[in-house]
C-alpha cells in the first residue's frame, strides 16, 4: 500500500513533566493541539488514565471540549474512552454535547482495559464488572446515538440521532474481532502492544463484514516516535518515555523524568529487554532515518492512519518533532 493516503494523527496522554503540574500538562495540549492543526495532522486524540501522577487526560471528554474550543479544524477524539468505566448514557449525552458544540470534529474511541490499576478500577466501576460485557454496553451505546424510535423512553439529549465516529482500541484480538464483525474502524495501539500487531490486523482484515458506517476495513496504528536534528539527539529525547515505562514495570509510576544522556546505569539487563520490546513500535531518528523507519512500517502493515504518541519531556522539542515527523509523510508521497 502507498503512503499517499496515509493520515498522519496526534495520540496525546497529556504527560506531566516532572517539576510541572497537571495545568502545565494541560496548557502543552492547547499548544500542541494547534501546532498540529497548523502542520496539518487530521486528529488529536487523548486517553483516560487514572490515578497516574504523570498522565492528566483522566477527564478525557472535559479535555477534549478544551482542545476542540482551541482549535478549528482538527478532529478532536478520544484514544480512548474505557468504556466499562461509564454508563453508556453518560457517553452518549457527554459526546452527544462535543457533537452538539464542534459538529463534524468529533471522534469517539472505545476500550475495554480498565486505563488503570485494579484498585482504581474498583472505585471507578462500584463492582460493575471486568469489562466483559464490553460488547453489550458497546450495543446500548449505539442505540443511544441512533435515531429514535417511537415510545423510545431512554434518550440521551444531545446525543440521539447524531452522527459520532465510533472506533474501537485494542492491543489484542478481542476489539479487532469485535469491530470487524461490527463493520467499525479499528485503532491498533501499537505503541505498546507490537508483539499482537500483525495478528490483530489479519483478524481484523479477515472477518470485516461491510455496515452502513463503513464498506471496507479501516484501520489506524498506534506508534510513538522522536524525531530529531540528529539520530543521537532523538535517542536521547525518547529516554523521558523509556525511563517512564520503566518506572512503570518497577511499579513506581511517576511524573515523566528529563532524558538522560545514557539509560545502562538506570536499568537492569531484563528491564531494558521488557522496556524495549514493549515499546518497539517506535521510530527514532533524525528525518531520513525515520522516514525510513516509516515507509517499511507502512509497506508491511498496509494501514490507513498512523496515529502518533510522542512523549517528551520538553515542549518545543516535542513540538518539533511532530514538525519533522509531518515534513517526512510529505517527502515520501
């Protein structure tokens, strides 16, 4: 597949620096939110987290409606909604209200992992469940947005009747056998899931049924990269992500850390194999070389988006680096 369609997205989890606030985090969105817009990349998506220090998208449609008034063309999504955290009602009517305010920009992306740990899990969803009624709820949610319907009691105002791109994330086969039964776009995180890449993406392309949201199978790829003047500048700016990971795996998650020059001295041998392998849906480099990195990646999955995560601990070096990652898409088509 040619990468002259491809799109190019922006995956932000709103990172906290460390030394900064949540605010800070927040503001960096606006900021980034309209330089992508100005660079041309087609949306912004956040995701819900919780109870994390380093991550302050956890109310992600009140962030979304923030990001949307700033800007003016761009898609505004989630990346995404867990689901089985919410009643579907509360979905519906609170993108039922993005729709209402930004017509036509809005983009809703579904999971099913908790976006935290089991004890916040349980103070989110009161014993609602595993997540294993995902597709029931995924079900209700649809009705809501449909048109309705004679005698229909349940309504969610705004939200019946409105057009809502649903996607469905996974980082298994789970959702890639869902959407395609469901004739849904699917998003793949690649970001930190490239181990069930290709296999989810063949369920998917496999047993897509057409609907009336979508004719042939669509799919968008999650992927971090650091994109630098030099090769060694990029690596080093990718060390803010690679040592919150590992702080991560350590169970000491945190505020995202300044890079480091060298991370031997800061992780042991079978850390940096789990950091690493968990995180190799990355490119890295400076422009040549990750539009390299790019075009194989694009030629082997064949997807229809790249949807982009970069996290770094300086703002106008994250901010430069979408600018050099959207100047590769463009040379190579």
């Amino acid at each position: 597949m040619s990468n002259q369609s491809i799109s190019l997205s922006v995956l932000d989890l709103c990172p906290v620096p460390q030394g900064a606030t949540p605010a800070t985090a927040l503001a960096n969105a606006r900021a980034l939110a309209q330089h992508a817009e100005s660079l041309g990349y087609h949306r912004y998506w956040v995701a819900e987290h919780h109870n994390m220090t380093g991550i302050a998208s956890a109310a992600t449609s009140v962030v979304m409606g923030y990001l949307a008034a700033n800007t003016s063309s761009i898609r505004i999504g989630s990346g995404g909604i867990m689901l089985p955290n919410h009643a579907p009602l509360q979905i519906a009517e609170q993108f039922g209200t993005l729709e209402s305010l930004y017509p036509g920009r809005i983009d809703l992306g579904l999971g099913r992992a908790p976006g935290t740990d089991q004890a916040t899990a349980q103070a989110l969803r009161h014993g609602r469940g595993d997540g294993s009624d995902f597709p029931q709820m995924l079900d209700e949610l649809r009705r809501l947005f449909a048109e309705p319907q004679p005698g229909q009691r349940l309504r969610a105002v705004p939200g019946a009747g409105l057009n809502v791109p649903i996607w469905l994330l996974g980082s298994s086969t789970f959702s890639a056998q869902l959407s395609a039964q469901l004739g849904l776009p699917f998003a793949f995180a690649g970001q930190f899931s490239p181990d069930f890449m290709f296999n989810a993406l063949r369920t998917y392309r496999e047993h897509f049924r057409p609907s009336p949201t979508l004719q042939e199978p669509h799919v968008m790829l999650g992927i971090n990269a650091y994109v630098a003047e030099t090769r060694e500048q990029a690596a080093m700016l990718a060390t803010s992500h690679q040592q919150a990971f590992l702080n991560l795996i350590r169970g000491r998650p945190g505020p995202l850390p300044p890079p480091v020059e060298d991370m031997e001295a800061l992780w042991q041998p079978h850390e940096k194999h789990s950091v690493l392998s968990t995180l190799a849906g990355t490119l890295i480099g400076d422009e040549e070389t990750v539009g390299q990195q790019m075009a194989d990646l694009i030629e082997r999955t064949g997807v229809n988006e790249l949807i982009v995560g970069t996290s770094m601990f300086d703002q106008q070096a994250r901010k430069d680096s979408y600018r050099r990652l959207m100047a590769v898409a463009r040379r190579q088509k």
